[in-house]
C-alpha cells in the first residue's frame, strides 16, 4: 500500500477494523480544539482526568478537525452496553448544567457556542450499533481525512434492498474502482446501522445508515465524496430521501485505551 509522506510522519499503527457487536458514537463538531488528547488542555485537565478512570471509557477516542477549525470526536465501544454505560457517565457527570466537569467544556466550546454547551440531546451526529461492512485497510489513521454521513432509509423495503447490496464486495469493488479511476486516495469504508433505543421506537421506524469513508486528504474526501454520490445516484435515490447529514474532518489525535 502507497502511504503518503504526510501520514508517514503521524504513524499509530492502527487497525480499525470493527468486530462484530461493536459500536460508534459520532460527535457534532462542538469543540475548538481536541480535548481527548494527553496531556490535556489544562481547562479541560480534570475532566480528562476522570475520564481516565473510568471504566465506561471508549476504548478509542478519535479527534477530526474540519476546515472551519472547529474539532468533533468520534468513539467506539465494545458492545452496546458499553456505549450506554458511557453515554450515562457523560450525561451524570459532565453535560448536565451543575455537574462536576460541565464546567470544563465551557473553555473547549468554539467560539460562537459559549451558550449551546453539548447536552444529551445535542452531542451525537450519529451512532453505530450494528456493523454492515468494514472494509478499511491500512495502519494509519493520524493525518487521513473522513467523511462521515448519515442518511435515513426510505421504508424497510429500501432498508433490505440497501442492507444486501451496500455490505456486499461488488458494491465496495464499484467504488474502489471509481476511485483509483478519478485518483482519489480512499482507504476503505465502514457502514454501521444506527438502531433507535427500545423506549424511542415507533411501529414501522427503520434505523439510518451511518457511514465513514476514508481518504488521504480533504482534497480526497471533497473529490471522492462527490464521485461516490455520481456513481452510486441510482442506488441513493432508490434507498433514501434528498436530505441527509455529513461531516468531513482531518483526523488530528487518537487516544487510545
């Protein structure tokens, strides 16, 4: 595999690969620097601190910065049960107003956001809670740039239909292809479902598709985001609706368990 001298440089010998029950969390782009980071800022120390002891941690923190400069993180989990127990740690401990490290992610808010601290209901952009396909390769993460998107199926005829066309090798060979045809450094993608919890569910609701696609650069990420949208138009349009959500960030830190 060609690795780009910029990546070399940032090695963690990475493999990302996602076992199956494993989780994600994807964070809104809240932040004006990485807080998941050691040592941590000193605004941000105590925080981080219990952090570090506690065992609900995600065994991986991801930090992306966008070219706005603002900083979201992206973290995985072992199990659902996992994610949950850490989600709950959160909320106790840091995003209700009045806990013990609220405070810490009042410096850390970027500028503009001083009043919308991150709260249960505004901290995810999405979750992943059921892997469909994990076709990421390579060690090095540090340096690479993502697009994540999330997108809502259509109805669970669509939702079928995408399940067994976008986790299988044919689908990933088409875009691979693409790709290396349009010179895009692109290092895989992984494709998880984002399930509603047991007490959110209503008859009929079919969980969003949370993907994360990964590239050498921005440049890559902007040119290979639209290739794949180009390429894959005919099978989008049959899956889901016009809107859909993204983030596209340079990986900057990983804090590992």
């Amino acid at each position: 595999m060609h690795v780009p001298e910029h990546l070399k440089q940032f090695s963690n010998l990475l493999h990302l690969s996602m076992s199956k029950g494993r989780c994600m969390i994807v964070g809104r782009p809240l932040f004006k620097y990485p807080i998941a980071v050691v040592p941590p800022p000193e605004p941000v120390r105590p925080l981080l601190s219990a952090i570090r002891e506690c065992e609900s941690r995600p065994f991986r923190i991801i930090s992306y910065e966008q070219e706005s400069g603002k900083v979201f993180n992206c973290s995985f989990f072992n199990d659902e049960a996992h994610m949950h127990s850490w989600l709950s740690w959160l909320e106790e401990h840091a995003l209700t107003p009045g806990s013990k490290y609220h405070v810490c992610l009042a410096d850390a808010t970027a500028s503009g956001a001083a009043d919308m601290l991150p709260t249960p209901s505004t901290l995810l952009f999405g979750r992943g809670t059921e892997v469909l396909t994990d076709t990421r390769f390579g060690e090095y993460q540090v340096g690479m740039a993502i697009n994540f998107s999330r997108q809502l199926p259509l109805g669970t005829a669509q939702l079928d239909d995408m399940r067994a066309v976008a986790a299988s090798a044919e689908f990933e060979e088409r875009i691979a292809r693409c790709m290396h045809e349009h010179n895009v450094s692109y290092f895989g993608r992984l494709a998880m479902l984002e399930t509603s919890e047991s007490s959110e569910a209503s008859a009929g609701e079919v969980p969003a598709l949370i993907t994360a696609l990964r590239y050498g650069s921005i440049d890559d990420a902007r040119r290979g985001t639209a290739v794949v949208r180009d390429l894959m138009r005919p099978e989008l349009t049959r899956w889901f609706a016009n809107e859909h959500e993204s983030l596209m960030g340079t990986t900057t830190q990983v804090l590992e368990r």
